[in-house]
C-alpha cells in the first residue's frame, strides 16, 4: 500500500494562507498606488531613488563647504536612504486601514495583514533603491564597496526594523484620531537635523552628544556607516539600544493593533 501523504497541519495551512493574503495585499497596493502605465511599479524603486541622487548631488557640488575628507556620496547615500527608511514606512501605515476597510468582510483578512503589506511594500521599495544606488555610484567611482557589507546589512535591517516597528504602532493609533497623520509628517521634518543623517556624531560636541544619542536613529545611521567607510571616521552607535527601541515599538504596535479592532466598522 502506498504511503499517504501526512496530512497539512493546521498551522502550516495558516501560515500558507496568511502569505498568500498578504502577497496579494502587496499586488493590489502596487496597482493602485503605481497603476500599469509608463514603468508602473518600478516607481517604488526609482522614486526614492531620485531623491536619494538629488540630495547625493547637491551635497557633493557643495563638498566645500563640509571642509571634510568624507567620501561625500557614500554620506549622502547612507544618510538619506536611513531618512526614507524611518519616514516613509510609518507614513504608509497611517491611515493604510482607511481603503481597505471593504477588505475587512473577508475571513482571511486581518488588520495585519493590511498593515504588515504596505510595510513589506515600502521595506522593498526603500532596501532595493539603496542597493542599485550603491552598486551604481561605485561602478562609476562615485563611491568605494562597503568596507564591511555585514555591518551596512545589519545596519539597515536594525532601521528597517525600527520603522517597521514604528508603523505598526502608529498606524494602528491613527484609528483612534486623525491627528496622527496631520502631525507626523511635519514632526518627521522637525526630526530631521537630530536623526544624524546630515551629520556624524562624533561631529557634535560631548555637551550635546549625551542628548543626541538618546534619539534611536542616530545608531542606526552610525551602524550603517561603519560597515560603508568605518575607517574614515569614528562611529558612536550603540546596537543593543536600537534593539530595546525596536522590540519595545513592536511591541506596543502589535498591542496597539489589537485594541484597534473596536474601532473598525467595515464598510
């Protein structure tokens, strides 16, 4: 008798069916947002890729003024890519329910799923337009290959992370007010001149250090580019308190996400 094949377990078939929704979460996103036209969904790479050149190119024409031996395009790619990373993924998952309140009818579909999709999306969007701009700049000499390619990747994974993190918890809170929204993006821009995109922390005077340091994408962006040019400078980062800001922002949003249901009335 032929052996039979064990049958599906319950948690496997779950976990096949919640990829399978979320892949699709991910499909219909990119239509959406990007539409079949022109170069359609390659504008999730290329568009944070445009700005990422456009900063790399005002900061080398003005490469004077910085009165510096850093290899200024590795900066700017390091620094504004770190940017996208914890500004563009929370500001996709506020309000990322709102459209998708129709989806809520079906079984398999969670608020999660809605969540964790359009992160997913960003992630990509943001980690692929990182690496085609850093082979590119270093095939035409703009920069040099990372010095240490583990530590850009752990780096990068940590701030990812970190955004992450930071959207699940505030895109679940913005079921609760739209105030949110309206107040995040121009917090993102007030939040700019102390992530240490602009600036090296070894830069900043110790009185100032000591308070800069408490801000969680510092670390991040340091890690980043220790492992790009580490022996051009003096990297001050600290990985296990990027980790504590990370777990504890999953946390809450993983909370946060299950308190938001109460407030979801499907359309």
């Amino acid at each position: 008798m032929a052996d039979e094949k064990p049958p599906e377990t319950s948690l496997l078939r779950s976990w096949a069916i919640q990829r399978r929704i979320v892949w699709a979460l991910i499909l219909r996103e990119m239509l959406t947002r990007y539409g079949r036209h022109n170069i359609g969904f390659l504008w999730l790479f290329v568009e944070p890729m445009i700005f990422t050149v456009g900063v790399t190119l005002v900061w080398t024409a003005f490469r004077n003024i910085h009165a510096s031996d850093l290899p200024i395009a590795a900066f700017a790619v390091t620094g504004y890519s770190s940017v996208l990373v914890w500004r563009n993924i929370p500001a996709r998952a506020v309000g990322a329910l709102e459209p998708n309140l129709s989806l809520m009818y079906h079984r398999n579909v969670k608020v999660f799923d809605v969540f964790i999709s359009r992160i997913l999306l960003e992630c990509m969007g943001v980690g692929v337009s990182f690496f085609v701009l850093s082979v590119f700049f270093a095939a035409i000499g703009w920069i040099s290959l990372p010095e240490n390619p583990h530590l850009v990747v752990e780096g990068w994974l940590m701030l990812a992370w970190f955004g992450m993190g930071l959207g699940l918890f505030l895109g679940a809170f913005s079921m609760r007010s739209d105030l949110v929204d309206k107040f995040f993006h121009p917090l993102t821009y007030l939040m700019f001149p102390f992530s240490g995109a602009a600036w090296l922390a070894e830069s900043a005077p110790p009185p100032v250090r000591q308070y800069v340091m408490y801000v969680p994408m510092i670390h991040g962006v340091e890690w980043v580019r220790d492992g790009f040019f580490g022996s051009h400078f003096t990297p001050i980062y600290e990985p296990m308190y990027l980790l504590g800001w990370n777990m504890v922002l999953t946390f809450f949003g993983l909370v946060e996400l299950r308190n938001a249901r109460k407030f979801i009335v499907p359309q």
